[in-house]
C-alpha cells in the first residue's frame, strides 16, 4: 500500500513514470469493466479512454485514502461515465442487435470468432442489465475489473460479507437468466 | 444465517482459488464435497462468465489512445502553465478587493505574521495577495522589478525550505511562482520576449519518439515541453510501437540531467545550453555584494559606472542609483538562485527533479536577459 501512496503521489505531480503505471495496470480491466456494463466493445474503447482522460485531468485533486486503491476512483469514475452514457443511449433510436454486432469490430483476425465472442458479451451484458444495481456492480468489479471482495467491498462502500453475499446472489440470478437465454 | 455466511465464504474463496490462482473447478469441488453440488454450477458460471470477458482493446485502438492521450495531456500542462500565468495579470477589481481584506486584516496582525509563512503554512495565501498588492501600489517600473527580485529571492528560499520538509507539491508551485516572477520581471525591464519558450524547458523525452518527432526547431518539441510518458503519436495500426512501460523507464525525469536522446539529430542547443549551464564562477562572496555597483564581481554581469553626481541632474541620478541597485540585485540573484536551486535538485526525488530543473533554466535565462536589458539601458543613457 506504500507503493501505492508513493504513486498516487508522483502521479499527482504529473510524474510520466506514475501516469504510465496507472494507466497501463488498470486500462483493460477498466475497459471490460464498461464492456460488461454497456455491452458494445467499440463504445466502451472510447469510455475507457474518456474516463483515464478524467481522471488525469483530476488526479490533483484525488486524495489518497490508505486501504482503498486507486482503482477504485477510477471505476467510480468509470461508474459516472456509464451512467451518462445510458442515459444519453435512451434518448438516442437504438440500433438492431446484429447491425451493431456487425459494425463492431474488434479487429480479429477470424471474423466468426469475432461475430460470436461479440454475441457472448451482448448476452451476457444482457442478462447483467436483469441484476438489481449492487448484483450488476459485484460482478462487474470481481469478474470484469478483477478486484478482490476486500477491494471491491472498497469501491461500493459496503462490508466484506455484504459484497460476498451479493456475489452469491448475482452468480444464482446470473446462471438462470443465462440459462433462459 | 450462519450457513448462509459460511457457504458464501466458501464460495468466494473457491472464485479466489479458479479465478486468480488458475484451480480446476473439480479441484475445488474435492475441497468441498458435501456441497459439491451447490458450489459446482455457480462456479461454472462464474468460470463462464470470466471467460466471456477475456477481451482486450484493439491494439490498433491502444495506439491511438495513447496518442490521444498524450496530446490531452499536454494541453492540460499548457492550460496549467497559463494558470499560473494569469496570476499576475488578473483583473483589476481582484487587487482591488485583495487590498481592501489586507487593510482590514493588517489591523489584526495577520499580515505581519503572514510575511514569514511557507507555502504549506495557512496565511500563505494572505502572503501572496499582500505581494500583489505590493505589486500594484509601486508604481515605477524599476521599483516593481527590484521587487520582483526580492520576491524570487523569497520563492528560492521557501523552495528549499518545502524540499527539505518533503513537500514536493508545494515545491513545485513554489517553482512554477518563481518562474511566472522572472518572466515578469524580464518583460518590465524590457527584455526580448522571443526566448520566454525556456520557461517550458524540457524535460526527457523517450528514446523512440524521436523517429517520429518533429524537426528540432528553437522551440522545443511538444514532448519535449512537458515530457509526456506515451507512445508516439503515429496512428498508423500497422507500425509497432515498444511497450510505453519501456519507453517511460526511458523518460524517467532523471534523464533531463542529461542531453536529450534525439535518435541522430543535435538537440535543440538553445535548450541544452540553457539547462545544463553551469553556475557562472562568481566567488562565494557573491551574496555578501554591497549595494554599490563598483564593487560587483567581474565575473557577474556588472552594471556600467553611475555618473558622478555632478554630471546628472537630482532626478536623473535617482533613476540611475535605482538602475545600479537592481543591476546588483538581480546579478546577487543571478549566482545565487540557480545554485542554491541545483542543491535542493540533489536532495530531491527524481519525480521532484522536472520542476526545478525548469526554475533553474528559467532562472538562468531571464536573469541574464534582465541583466542585458539593464546594460541596454545603461548604454542608452550614456
């Protein structure tokens, strides 16, 4: 956790070294993360960017608590960017599944690889969307953001037993949704 | 409730054990037969669930981002420069209000206390306005110049004082303050303004951004500026760009102590001078110069001869007393700044090292820019 503190700090003096570390440990885990939550990959590449964006634009004014990473500003911040994004998507006509899979590229080199892989994210987004909101939240911080209980239980503000009785629950609502297809 | 709790603490440590430590399930499962049943769908959800997610960012969009990235934060290092730019000229109404509190506060002694405050200390800001408002009551040219420099001297001190106590934050404020000052200053004693670019002095810039770097021009490189850690900016998808972890262990701050690695071309000399002059060999005795402009140092930038007082008129002479006192100043200055700057550098950690390094080039320059404008003067006047 001293490391930690020493890199916020750096990084809040606009160290290059500290931004790199930063942004190099948690943008993928941020990206599936937002992925998990709006299901479209294309979208959530320019989110994830935003939300590193946002937060090196604020890190000034982040204050380091010891116990509760980084990361967890960054996914609450990540959280904000979601929250305006479906927002603003239910507003917007919304596009037919498999015209939005098709414009999706991911850039594989095996196309049908791609059009399924994109599939199992849409469905399992999908389901995701059927959790209540704290559900939809421990699933995304320990299976897409790969936080632990303690650290996710950071994120949320709640207890260690909390976050892991609502794992228990999301995982049970998550199988019979992804069972009912 | 009880088996509730335990049951989900099994299952979480079952997760812990298949999703960070690579466990099969069915390993798991032996673990734990008596719920074997219970625990082994929801695992394999979860398994199912973790797999789904094995997804990455384009790499073509990784590159991009980066480069955005870095674009965005460099113009955020521009903004915040300006930030601290636009302190000195404010509106009006900003000093007018600031000298109104600091009348009523200066009543209570505040102001009085505030005058030896740090800038981690509490009436530090109180400090600050009382110097603006010093600023706007002074009302010669050579009177706001002379003060600025006292007000760098006062900048250097609290800056060694913030690098000894560990503050680097207020540290480098304290940097940015006293180049914001010294530009100043240079800008009211008439200095040419082309070479104020030296206030963003370089700071490292990684090795393999440079075959994609611009030409060297006098103003240095954007990524030179501020030091930006990201990839290079080429958007093309196909080219292949070194991990940035590597190229930031390349740009670590510490490197600015060195030339800038420019991959074949001369770096831009302007820059290279500027950072790594060394202190001009005034002696030691340099700070104890009487205010008398006869006695300064060969080697600093020595004002010219006050005429005698019979070859001046009173009004004149006061004008020309005021010349040499500054000259003397800013020459005090000019040794001691940028000294006493590259002690603290060598206490500091290497994050703390880009800051002072542009005080010390901002020092070294517009010292000697001052100095030439008032010799200019002097020549004028003869």
């Amino acid at each position: 956790m001293q490391d930690e503190e020493s890199l916020v700090r750096r990084a809040k003096e606009h160290d290059q070294t500290a931004l790199t570390q930063i942004y190099e440990e948690n943008f993928d885990k941020i990206y599936r993360y937002i992925v998990l939550k709006i299901g479209d990959r294309t979208e959530a590449e320019d989110m994830t960017q935003q939300v590193f964006l946002s937060a090196f634009k604020a890190i000034s004014s982040f204050k380091y608590k010891k116990g509760t990473p980084l990361s967890s500003w960054l996914y609450r911040i990540a959280h904000n960017q979601i929250v305006d994004y479906l927002r603003k998507k239910s507003k917007r006509p919304t596009v037919p599944l498999e015209e939005s899979l098709a414009s999706d590229s991911s850039g594989s080199s095996d196309p049908r690889l791609e059009v399924e892989q994109n599939l199992a994210i849409e469905q399992l987004a999908s389901a995701t969307r059927h959790l209540t909101k704290a559900q939809q939240e421990v699933i995304s911080l320990r299976f897409a953001g790969e936080l632990s209980v303690a650290q996710a239980a950071k994120v949320m503000g709640k207890s260690e037993g909390a976050v892991k009785a609502l794992q228990h629950s999301a995982i049970v609502s998550l199988r019979k949704l992804l069972a009912a297809g | 409730m009880n088996r509730e709790k335990e049951f989900d603490n099994i299952l979480d440590e079952c997760l812990e054990r298949i999703l960070a430590r690579g466990e099969t399930v069915e390993q798991c499962l032996a673990r734990y037969p008596e719920l074997a049943a219970e625990l082994e769908p929801l695992l394999q959800t979860a398994l199912s669930t973790k797999e789904t997610l094995a997804i990455k960012p384009r790499p073509e969009f990784r590159e991009r981002a980066r480069y955005q990235l870095r674009s965005a934060l460099q113009e955020m290092e521009e903004k915040r420069q300006r930030r601290f730019a636009f302190f000195n000229w404010q509106p009006q109404w900003v000093t007018a209000v600031a000298a109104v509190l600091i009348l009523l506060l200066a009543s209570s002694g505040t102001v009085a206390a505030a005058g030896n405050s740090m800038p981690d200390g509490t009436l530090y800001p109180v400090k600050l306005a009382t110097e603006q408002v010093r600023l706007v009551l002074t009302p010669s040219t050579l009177g706001k110049a002379e003060l600025y420099a006292k007000l760098a001297d006062k900048r250097v001190t609290e800056i060694i004082k913030m690098a000894d106590k560990g503050k680097l934050e207020q540290m480098e404020r304290t940097t940015q303050r006293l180049n914001v000052q010294l530009v100043a200053m240079a800008s009211l004693v008439g200095a040419p303004e082309e070479d104020t670019a030296v206030l963003t002095a370089p700071a490292p810039s990684a090795a393999p951004q440079e075959a994609a770097a611009p030409p060297v021009t006098e103003e240095p490189p954007e990524e030179e500026k501020i030091g930006i850690f990201l990839a290079p900016a080429p958007p093309s998808a196909a080219k292949e760009v070194p991990a940035v972890a590597e190229e930031a262990q390349e740009a670590r701050p510490g490197a600015a102590l060195g030339p800038p690695p420019h991959a074949g071309k001369e770096p831009p000399k302007k820059k290279a001078e500027v950072q790594l002059a060394p202190v001009q060999p005034v002696p030691e005795e340099a700070p104890a110069i009487p205010l008398a402009p006869s006695v300064v140092p060969e080697e600093a930038p020595a004002p010219q001869p006050v005429p005698s007082e019979s070859a001046e008129p009173d009004i004149d002479k006061g004008k020309v007393d005021k010349r040499a006192e500054l000259m003397v100043l800013v020459a005090r200055n000019a040794v001691k700044h940028p000294e006493a700057l590259r002690e603290v550098l060598q206490k500091v950690p290497e994050s703390a090292r880009p800051s002072l390094l542009r005080a010390i080039a901002a020092s070294d320059a517009e010292y000697e820019k001052i100095l030439e404008a008032l010799r200019v003067r002097e020549r004028g006047k003869d």
